[in-house]
C-alpha cells in the first residue's frame, strides 16, 4: 500500500490525500460504470438521464450541458446516442425556431428509473464497509475541504502531507 501511494504520490499531486481522494473517486466511477454497463447504461448517460428527469421540463442543449457539467460536443455526442436507443428525443422550440428543446421519452424515463436503481445498489456495495458514523465523518470532513476551497483559503496551514 506504502508503494502504490509513493507511485501516486510521485506522478500525482504534491499531496498524498488529494491523490488518495482523486484515486478513490476515480475507482468508484469506474466501478459504478461498470454495473451500469452491464445493462446497457454509463454513469455519463445517467447524469444525462438524471437532469433531464429532474429538470421539470424540456431543455436546451446548452442548459443540459452546463447542468450536467460537460462541454456542449460532449453532451451533444451523448443526447445523439440516447436519441438514437429511443430514450431522448428533440422537439422545435415554441419560440425559436433555431433550437431544439431534449425531452426524455417513456423508455427513457423507465430507463432513466433502472439506472438510478443500478446506481443506487453498485454505490451502497462500495461504501458498505462504512458504519453510519464513518460515513457522518467522512461527508464532514470532505465538507471542510469544500469550504476551504470555496472561502480560497490559502496559506501554509502545516497540514500533514506524508499520509
């Protein structure tokens, strides 16, 4: 373990935790994909799915992109591929006649419903191994560096870095 987190450490950030938090969350993603993939579905177009479900409406390509977080190509590329398996569809904007509005079809909302299940299940097997408590402590503290983060607090605060 010693090893692995020196190779990381070494190719990484200039601290051990980040490397650790970025490490791990990378591995739940992959993870996650991994069941979702088994039917059919990806943590990408679920967030896809997920925003369009919760949006209360139909939405513009920019607005479903700056909801999910990608660049516009790369939600154009998903809502193409969900659009081609029937589960999203464009319809003309009642306003603008150069846009488009992305609404979820049925399947994709029945979709859309199977995949937060498969979600739901692959997440509770990976943080299984916490106790509630754990899990209290771990979302505070990860709630600390978030505020650090957004406050731009700086400075040399002599945080242990080694681990």
């Amino acid at each position: 373990m010693a090893a692995e987190a020196a190779a990381r450490q070494r190719f990484g950030s200039s601290d051990v935790l980040i490397d650790e938090l970025f490490d791990t969350t990378q591995r739940v993603r992959t993870f996650v994909d991994g069941r979702l993939r088994e039917h059919g579905a990806s943590v990408a177009r679920l967030r896809t799915l997920r925003v369009l479900a919760l949006a209360g409406g139909p939405l513009r390509m920019r607005d479903l992109a700056e909801h999910v977080g990608n660049a516009p190509r790369t939600t154009t590329t998903i809502v193409d591929s969900l659009e081609r398996d029937g589960l999203v569809e464009r319809v003309r904007h009642p306003t603008d006649r150069r846009a488009f509005l992305l609404t979820l079809t049925p399947e994709g909302e029945r979709r859309h419903r199977e995949a937060e299940e498969l979600d739901r299940a692959a997440l509770a097997t990976a943080t299984g191994a916490l106790s509630g408590a754990e899990r209290e402590q771990l979302r505070a503290l990860l709630g600390r560096i978030r505020t650090a983060v957004a406050d731009g607090s700086s400075g040399s605060g002599g945080g242990d870095t080694d681990g």
